[in-house]
C-alpha cells in the first residue's frame, strides 16, 4: 500500500485509543502538507489536542518517504517548561514508537518501513525519541543518525543551550552535533510561548542566520512554532480552533460545557509561607467541594511545594501528591497507582484517588480529567491553565472551581509570582460571565491580560556571540551562563537538594568494592 492524507485518520485512531482528530488538526496536517512550512503559531484552548503536533509530524514524514507529501524537517522539537508536559510528549512519541515497532496493522508495517527508508543507518528505528530535562539519564540516540525522524522533548534549558553549542549536560564532542541537528532540519514547538519570549526571540534569529546554510544543504532550515492556550499570535500563517471545531460532537463540550467560578477570600492568605489556618482553609474547601461534586478526583493546585505537601498529609492517603521535584521513579508509581487519572482511557474509573494536590507543574498539557478544583490565586494566564484540568473531556455537565484569594486590600506579591498579576487576575475573575464561568470558549470571549513580562527587551545574538559558542573544543576558564538567552527570567533558580538514603557503607575504605551495591556518591 501507499499512504495519502486520507490515511491519516486511521494512524491517528490507531495511537489515540479510537479517537478521530478534531477538524484543526487535520487542518494543521494539510496546511503543512500544502507549503512544506509548519505554521508560525498554533492557538488551541487547553484540552483540544495542541499535543497532537507528534502524531502530525510522524505522519508528514511518512508521507514524504511515500512520494505523497513534501520534504518537512526531520525532527520535531517540543518545548516547554514543565517537567511534567515533557515527559508528557515523550511518552506520547513513546507510544507512537511503539505502535510502530509492534506493526499489528498494514498501515503500522507500512509507516514503519516509510520511516526506516528515511534513515541512512539500518539499525536506526523507524521513530527516535530524545527526552531532554533535569533530573533524568539524558537520552543522546538522536544525535546518532541526522536523517532519521525524530522527536524530541525538552525543557527550554535544555533545548537552548544545545542550539547554542552548550548543552547543559552533554559533552563537548556532542556540541556540534546537537547544535546543528536543532539549527537545522527541525521544527521546535514552544509551547505557551508568551512565557518563552527570550527563547522564541533566540530561535527565530538562529533561524533567519541559518537560512542560507539550510538552503546549500538542501534541507529545511529551523522552523519556529509559538503555541499558545491563552495568548492568539497576530502572525497571518497561524492556527486554531475554527467554526468546524466547535461543532465538532467530541470537542464542544470541552470548550462550551459551563465551569462556574467561586473567589473564596481567606485573610490567612500570605505572600510568605503559608500558615496553619490557611492550610486549614484549603483543605476545608477540597473537601466541601469533594461533598457536592460528582465521582471522580478533586484537585488542589497550590503555588509551592512546602504548601502542596501538607496539604496533601491533611487529606489523608488517598492523596497523591505531585510536584515538579518529583524523581522519575516516583512519578512512574503515580502512574501505575492512578492510570485513569492520567487520561489512560483503559483504565478502570475505581483506579481515580479522591484528591490530587499539585503545584505549577501540572498547569500546561498534562491529561488530567478533574471533576473540580480548587486552588490559589495565580496570574490569570496560569489560572486558565489550571481550569482546563477539570472536565478536560466534556464528559460532565460542569466543572465547579473555586480560588482561594485574599481580601482586596491585603493582597501581596507571592512568588513566584507579582502583585500586578496577581491583582489582574481578581479583576479579570470578577468578570468572567456568571453562567459559563472560565469554560474555553468564555475565556476566548473574555481573554485575560498578558502577564507582566519577566524582561522587557528580548536579547538577541550577535556574530561575537556566535564566534564564541562555535569554539566547541575550548576549554573555558568557566562555563557560559546562557540565561540571557534562552530565558525570560534572570532571577537565581530556588536551590533544591535531594537525599538518597541508601545502604551504609563499611568502617574501612579498603572493605567497599568499586561497583558493588554498597558503593555510593
């Protein structure tokens, strides 16, 4: 068989547990299929499918390899700065990879010798994956083969650096490679972009200098996606939700079914560590709302993680608790305990906790299907973020929310956030419609201000810059500080450490045997 476009309903049924791809997707596919160019942006609501961009560029490789579509770069890089939504990606291109490797379907058997055909190695699979962020083994497979299709999944950190010829993490011989592959050949998906300013502003200059190069090689040149569940780009190649989405039977009730808000004022509010009556406020709310709503998990999404942690004692075991510190293998077990509340459609509905406590990093792409929430005053634009956790499938008649707030008058900055942000969001609360509340589509109607931005001049390079990083073998007195380049705030991250108790070792040095289990670091 040869694959057309029209088999791409069937790939995306296959990998998505039976479901059809929403209109603006298919739009997205065949706008790319049409000019060769991924769009400059992508506007989507939180729970229309803004991570099907992986199934969309395994497919257009494909296609390409099948004589049926145009040459479209090799790789596919998604950004975004949650650990959460990467590892996210990752295993959704995981899941691609899979369904590839199996080949339980023609169409599975012939996308995966479409695919294979693209590499210049015969050990290459038919799809890489790269899973780039701190706190994990760095996956490096996808430096190894230039022509094969690839997805890669990253923190801002991680991919800058290594456009820059800096990765943090990797070696020095490695710097060219990942520097070229993510210059070149490659479209990178940054996604909530208005808070990636510094970072689209460096990858729109690396691939304007970089056009040239593309052009002699014969390969497509770096192309820069913004994407966006709040903020619409102006750019004229963008695009989103349409007319044909919501009348879509799946996705309307995701962007019109009502989410009621209530601002519930606690003068136990602080900008500074929370105290016990505040703690005791939150919980109070959790659990009122866990009386009224509906089966399912009820959230509670906070701002540190001092304040989710005990949050989550207070309600008890059936509590997970999830924060951006987490350890792989920790959040490996959440997911074996609670596959329902992860969006894995399989899984028995008993499989959901009664609570979920959370902080920011659940806020942006993670498949939760909440019943309700409940969470702190936040910047308006992480405010819609959160929201669009609860009844993420549409599946329930509404999805209450309640924000626990100050009075007025005492509110205050509470990093990491400001108090001009915080002041625009009670405003913008305040005038969000009574009926529909903060559902999708009232929020696109009633779109809330911009967050006020971390650095008012985006810094971009210059030829000295350029220079510097292309001497990959020097050894430098220190390592470069890539911060005013890949990032939009210059403020030293919180420092974090983490314990490993593990077995003790011996009273003499001579008794420990390198590599043994009693070894340590």
């Amino acid at each position: 068989m040869t694959i057309t476009l029209d088999d791409f309903a069937t790939f995306f049924r296959a990998v998505n547990a039976g479901h059809d791809p929403f209109p603006w997707q298919t739009a997205l596919l065949t706008g790319i299929a049409g000019s060769a160019r991924w769009p400059s942006a992508i506007t989507a609501p939180t729970g229309s499918g803004k991570s099907a961009v992986v199934e969309v560029h395994v497919f257009l490789n494909a296609l390409y390899s099948a004589g049926s579509g145009p040459r479209v770069p090799r790789r596919l890089s998604t950004v975004v700065a949650r650990r959460a939504l990467v590892d996210s990606q990752a295993d959704r291109a995981q899941r691609v990879a899979d369904w590839l490797d199996e080949g339980d379907s023609p169409l599975a058997r012939e996308m995966s010798a479409l695919l294979q055909r693209l590499s210049a190695a015969d050990d290459t699979p038919p799809l890489v994956i790269g899973h780039l962020r701190g706190g994990i083994s760095l996956r490096s497979t996808w430096i190894d083969d230039p022509s094969a299709c690839a997805v890669i999944s990253a923190t801002p950190d991680m991919w800058g650096s290594r456009l820059l010829l800096r990765g943090y993490g990797s070696s020095m011989a490695a710097r060219p490679r990942e520097g070229g592959l993510l210059g070149l050949d490659n479209a990178v998906v940054i996604d909530e972009a208005h808070l990636s300013r510094q970072l689209v502003g460096t990858a729109r200059w690396v691939s304007q200098h970089n056009a040239d190069v593309a052009e002699r090689l014969g390969v497509p040149g770096l192309q820069v996606v913004e994407s966006s569940a709040t903020t619409r780009s102006a750019s004229p190649d963008g695009i989103g939700i349409g007319p044909d989405d919501l009348a879509d039977p799946t996705l309307r009730p995701r962007l019109t079914l009502p989410k009621p808000v209530t601002v519930v004022e606690s003068a136990a509010w602080s900008g500074k560590k929370a105290t016990d009556q505040y703690i005791s406020t939150l919980v109070d709310q959790v659990q009122d709302m866990a009386r009224t709503a509906d089966d399912g998990t009820i959230g509670c999404i906070v701002n540190r993680v001092d304040t989710a942690l005990r949050v989550a004692e207070r309600l008890g075991d059936d509590c997970p608790c999830w924060v951006g510190p987490m350890r792989p293998l920790d959040l490996a077990q959440l997911k074996r305990s609670y596959p329902a509340l992860l969006g894995l459609d399989t899984a028995p509905r008993q499989a959901m906790p009664r609570f979920l406590v959370a902080t920011q990093t659940v806020e942006v792409g993670v498949d939760l299907d909440l019943s309700g929430l409940v969470t702190e005053l936040a910047p308006a634009d992480s405010l819609t973020q959160r929201f669009g956790r609860v009844n993420r499938r549409g599946l329930r008649d509404s999805g209450p929310l309640t924000v626990v707030a100050p009075p007025q008058d005492k509110l205050a900055e509470q990093l990491p956030y400001s108090l001009d942000d915080l002041a625009d969001a009670l405003q913008w609360l305040g005038g969000l419609p009574d009926t529909e509340g903060a559902s999708p589509q009232a929020v696109a109607d009633h779109p809330p201000k911009a967050r006020t931005p971390e650095r008012a001049i985006v810094k971009l390079p210059h030829v000295g810059d350029v220079m510097r990083w292309d001497a990959t073998a020097d050894l430098m007195w220190a390592d470069e500080d890539l911060e005013l380049w890949v990032r939009d705030s210059l403020e030293p991250d919180d420092a974090q450490v983490g314990i490993v108790v593990r077995q003790p070792l011996p009273d003499e040095d001579a008794e420990v045997i390198p590599g043994s289990s009693q070894s340590t670091v």
